[in-house]
C-alpha cells in the first residue's frame, strides 16, 4: 500500500503545475497580444495566435446563447471535477497512471473553468496547421485533458488485457 500523501502528491503536484502554467500562458497571451493576432512560430505549421472560443472542442456549442453555454460549460466541468475526487477518495488503491491521467483531466477541467467564469469564453492560442488543414486552436488545459484521456485509455486498455475483462 502507498503512503496516502505519495498518492495525494501524485495528484496536487501535476494539477497544481498544470493549472498554473495554463493561467499564465493565457495571461501573457491576454497581455501581450490583441485578439486574433498571430506570432509565426515555424511559419506554415505552428502559429502563437489568440482567440477567445465560447464554445467547447472543435466549436462545439458556439453559437448557442451564452447564458446556455455558460451554464452547460459550467455543469460539465462541475461534474467532472466532481466525479473525478469522488473516484480518487473511493479507490485510494489505484495504478499511479489513473492518479497521473485524472489529475490532467481534473486541472485542464479547472483551467477552462476558470476562463469561462472570469471571461466567459476561453482562451485558446495554440494554433497549428498544414496548407489548408488546420487544427483548431487549443490551450495547456486543453493540452493536458487530451493528455489525461490518453493515458486513461491505454491504462484501462491494459488492465482490460492483465485481468481479461472485456
């Protein structure tokens, strides 16, 4: 068994260093550039360019009404945040990959939730594209969800085939 506060710094530390890193990423974003500016990076693929998405995910939601987005944006954060420490209290004997993946989802979950109840849109300032195929822009909190999700899958893919549940 783990010492309790190994596991509790598995999951404060990475949340806490994500949180902060996409709060001040998108404070100097907010400071230093004028809404749709864009800084070439490796000119024709990756691009520093900031934009406020109301919406979720590929503009999923933006153009509902904003009192709509907020409060469904809100919910779905809440509810993750939520979800996620009540599976962190109830299964204290977990592989540290779900400890690791949980606490991505949980800060990026943070993060934009922050944006949306200070600014009501998030931040995003990410930008890469190829020609004419381009990727919506995205931010750390974004970043470190896909990351958590990722993580989270291979580590139930291969519980799945350790224990062999289907």
């Amino acid at each position: 068994m783990k010492p309790k506060w190994k596991i509790e710094c598995a999951f404060i530390l990475p949340a806490l260093i994500v949180i902060v890193l996409d709060q001040l990423t998108k404070v100097w974003i907010d400071t230093n550039l004028p809404l749709h500016a864009s800084i070439p990076v490796i000119p024709g693929f990756f691009h520093i360019t900031y934009v406020r998405n109301p919406g979720a995910a590929f503009g999923f939601l933006a153009q509902a009404s904003p009192g709509l987005r907020s409060i469904f944006f809100l919910a779905v954060a809440v509810l993750a945040v939520i979800l996620i420490l009540y599976y962190l209290h109830q299964y204290p004997e977990r592989p540290s990959i779900f400890t690791y993946a949980l606490s991505f989802i949980f800060s990026g979950a943070i993060g934009n939730m922050i944006d949306r109840v200070r600014l009501g849109a998030v931040i995003d300032f990410l930008d890469f594209f190829l020609g004419d195929a381009h990727w919506p822009a995205f931010n750390v909190a974004d970043s470190a969800i896909t990351v958590g999700a990722a993580l989270l899958f291979y580590a139930l893919i291969k519980d799945t085939k350790k224990t062999g549940r289907n």
